[in-house]
C-alpha cells in the first residue's frame, strides 16, 4: 500500500513568526553602489529588525562604510548597525569613529576583532595604542555610549582559537563586556549550532546568538570562504556542475537555504542573519518561504 503523499509542501503553513536581518558591505564602484542600493530598497519592505555594514580590513572600507551607514540614516526607514574592528587604529582614532556614528544618528554597532590586513603575515597584532581583542573593544564602546553592540559567534570554531572552549570562553568575555547579542559566522549544519548553543548556553550566556545564513552564490566562493565552517558531502553533490549556470545555481541555493532555515525553524529559531553579499534574490525568496511577507514600500 502507497503511503499518502503530503497536500502541501513543506513551507505552506508557516506564519511568518520570524525576525531577520541582512548585511551589506560597502560599494567600491558607482556600479556596485546601484547595486547595493537596489537590494536595500528589494530588501527594506521586509523589516528587517537591522541591517549591517561591514568593514575593511584595517580600515579600508572606512569611510565608505560610514558613507552607507549614514546614507541608510537619512534615506530610508531601516536600522543600520556599522561594523567596527581593532585593527590599524588607537583607541582615539576609534573613540572619534565611535562619537561620529553616534553623533549620525546611529546606535547599534558589530563589533568585532577584524582580519589581519595582507601585511601582516595572518597575524593580529594589535595596534600599541588600540584596543587588544573584540572584548576591550565592547567595553570601550559601553562606555562612550549606550549602543547596542553585537559581536560574532562561531559555531564550529574560530579558525585561530587555541580550543572550542577557549573560543566559547572569547565569547564570554564579549558578552561579559556589554554585548547584548552575537551573530554566527555562516554553517550548513544545524546539529552544530544547536550543540553550539547547549554549550553557550552552559557557560553563561544567555544574550541571543543569531544564526548567520549564507545562500550559495558559487560554491567555489563557499569552499573559498569557509575556513573552519564543514561543507557537506551532500551540498557538495546538490552543486556539482553548477558554477557556470547562474540561474539554476540561484534556484538550488535558495531551496537548500530555505530548507535549511526551516530545519532550524523547527529547532526554535525565529531570528535569521542573512550574509546578502549585496544581492536581493536569495535572500527575499528564502524570507518569502519561510512566510514572512513584504509590506508597505520601502522609502
């Protein structure tokens, strides 16, 4: 006897119960700039609870990061969070970056440790005068103004921590300073985050860890960014051939990103952090099947 198939599929009767939230990073070109614009205004009528700006190593993207930042104040509705790192600069050069965003209207800042710059030979070495870690650098932030302060999470380790557990205990420190949540670097697993949370969870904290969500734009640039994140065998298979054509390539990725949000769904999860790398697509039509719906207009 067949097993009767379901009437409707897997994502009909979700109602929208979630929360979401997207980063950008800043445009080095007036293309990239038309870009980046157009997926904000794609993205904007999702209300999303914020949207991030990321930063350069060593402050490369600086002013262009404050540029979008203070673009996204004044032109639109939207709550935009400005990354920060230690990298490159003293604690003044930071404070002065710090009062800026602040005095700009902005009140929610990631704040983070940040890559090495090229130079460096993959080592972080703090500035003399700066701040030593993501930590020192929440709690200077605490203390210059009331922001909101998010800092990152990893799932499946840091790639320079000595230990899970020194990682876990790096988070710690962060959330000890004043961060009020933290957002993972991306994973294609959800027994990973779930382990991971029982295990923040046990140590203390207690703040939100958003999932961090990255649909497939070339598994190549995946593979490439992945560092310590595992890519599944059948991730791997379900992209076999598919770098060169874009447009079943976007189709798969956003079914494999859905999916996988509704698997953490059914977890408990109800707040995503969607890594857009400035593209709408995806990212909308992931929100759309877990049934959140665009409403009003974006300006």
């Amino acid at each position: 006897m067949n097993t009767p198939a379901p009437q409707e599929p897997a994502f009909a009767a979700l109602p929208g119960d979630i929360g979401v939230s997207f980063e950008f990073f800043p445009p080095k070109s007036e293309k990239m700039e038309t870009q980046l614009w157009n997926a904000i205004k794609e993205l904007a009528p999702l209300n999303p609870r914020f949207v991030s700006v990321t930063y350069g190593a060593g402050g490369s993207t600086r002013e262009r990061t404050h540029a979008t930042v203070a673009r996204l104040v004044t032109e639109t509705p939207l709550t935009p969070a400005a990354h920060l790192t230690c990298v490159g600069a003293s604690k003044r050069e930071i404070d002065e970056i710090v009062d800026a965003y602040w005095d700009a209207g902005v009140r929610h800042i990631v704040a983070l440790r940040g890559d090495p710059p090229p130079d460096s030979g993959g080592r972080f070495i703090p500035h003399p005068d700066g701040y030593a870690s993501a930590a020192d650098l929440v709690e200077g932030l605490r203390k210059r103004h009331d922001f909101e302060i998010s800092v990152a999470a990893y799932p499946e380790v840091h790639p320079e921590a000595d230990s899970a557990q020194a990682d876990l205990d790096n988070l710690k420190r962060k959330i000890d300073a004043g961060a009020s949540q933290a957002i993972t670097q991306f994973f294609y697993s959800t027994d990973a985050y779930f382990r991971f949370l029982d295990k923040a969870l046990a140590a203390g904290i207690d703040v939100p860890i958003l999932p961090g969500i990255m649909p497939v734009t070339t598994f190549a640039a995946i593979r490439r960014m992945s560092a310590n994140t595992a890519i599944p065998g059948w991730m791997e298979s379900l992209f076999d051939g598919l770098d060169e054509r874009p447009g079943p390539r976007a189709l798969v990725a956003a079914t494999v990103a859905a999916d996988f949000c509704r698997r953490l769904y059914d977890g408990g999860v109800r707040d995503f952090h969607f890594y857009t790398l400035n593209r709408a697509d995806q990212a909308f039509a992931v929100c759309q099947l877990l049934g959140l719906r665009a409403t009003g207009d974006s300006q």
